[in-house]
C-alpha cells in the first residue's frame, strides 16, 4: 500500500506503516528527524501521485482552540488553514485521515469523526486529538493506561514547543498502521 503522511517532519507515522512494509513516504516544509523517505516541501506537489491512503497532520496554529483568544486578529492567516485542510481532504486519494486538536475545524468542515487521546494507546498523557475519516474505520484503542496528565498542556515555552507538541504519540502511529494496513 502507498502511504502519504503529509505535513509529518517526525517520521513516526510513516516508519510505523513501512515496519509493516507499506511504501510510506512523509512530507513537510521541514526537513526530517528521521532517516527515511521523505518530502521536504509542499505536500500538493504530491497529492496527484498515486496514493493509496493519506494521513494529514495540517499545522494547527491557527486553527486550535488554545489559540482561540488570537483567532479575531488572524483571520485571514485562519481562512488560508482551513482551506488547506478542505484542500487536504478533497485529495484524490481513497483513504484519508485528518489529524488536529480541538479548534475550529468542526464549525468550519464538519464534526470529526473520532476524538482519540494518547492513553488510549500506551501514554500516560491527556492531548484530545480529533480524526476526520474518509474510507477509514474509528481507531480502536489498543493498551488504556492510567496516569493521565496534560503533559503537553504544562510544557514549558520553548522555541521548539510547537514542535515537540506536534509529534504523534508512538502508539497512536502504531495503531493508525495496524488498523488501517487492510485495503
């Protein structure tokens, strides 16, 4: 199966799909964390290519409710997001997944199909994560854990926050692999 992960610099969705031996490739403005097969640039300059599924992790700077305090001074930069999102999720390919956290998307494109969170799959950590799914079945969740902090909520500012909290959880990445490999 040919998989897009668009907008991914972590690398962690795609090497969760080519350890199961998919033809996994990431994309995204930034180079890559990770070796590995990877687009660094726009990922519409590969939407056209064959692909089999897209999971698309569309940035959420403007778009997530914690910055909702900002959104009446940023609409047009708003606007832009979400119609890279609509633009994501009208790609011609079969399968697509979008990931953000809560925001506006579900006034803006519809309600998400799923809100995941990361102890529902291994971590100890709060983060609700909403899933638009096209031709994709609801995650299941695979190990409920205890211990459930907001551990990206209380990270310190750093130059790099919206980077590390933009990394998937690993055993979210493991489950979208096992559960959407099937065709």
């Amino acid at each position: 199966m040919r998989v897009l992960v668009a907008c991914e610099y972590s690398g962690r969705v795609r090497d969760a799909f080519r350890s199961l031996g998919h033809d996994a490739v990431s994309c995204d403005l930034l180079p890559s964390d990770a070796p590995g097969p990877h687009h660094q640039g726009d990922v519409r300059d590969l939407l056209g290519e064959s692909w089999d599924l897209m999971v698309a992790h569309p940035p959420c700077t403007h778009l997530a409710a914690s910055g909702a305090r900002w959104w009446k001074d940023k609409r047009a930069e708003q606007a832009a997001a979400i119609e890279f999102v609509r633009m994501l999720w009208n790609a011609p390919i079969p399968r697509v997944c979008i990931e953000n956290p809560i925001g506006i998307l579900p006034r803006t494109i519809g309600k998400a199909t799923q809100i995941i969170q990361p102890w529902q799959f291994g971590h100890g950590e709060t983060k609700a994560t909403c899933l638009w799914l096209r031709g994709l079945p609801k995650l299941v969740p695979t190990n409920i854990v205890e211990g459930r902090k907001p551990v990206c909520h209380f990270m310190p500012d750093s130059k790099d926050q919206w980077k590390k909290r933009s990394i998937t959880y690993q055993g979210i990445a493991n489950a979208m692999a096992a559960q959407w490999s099937e065709p």
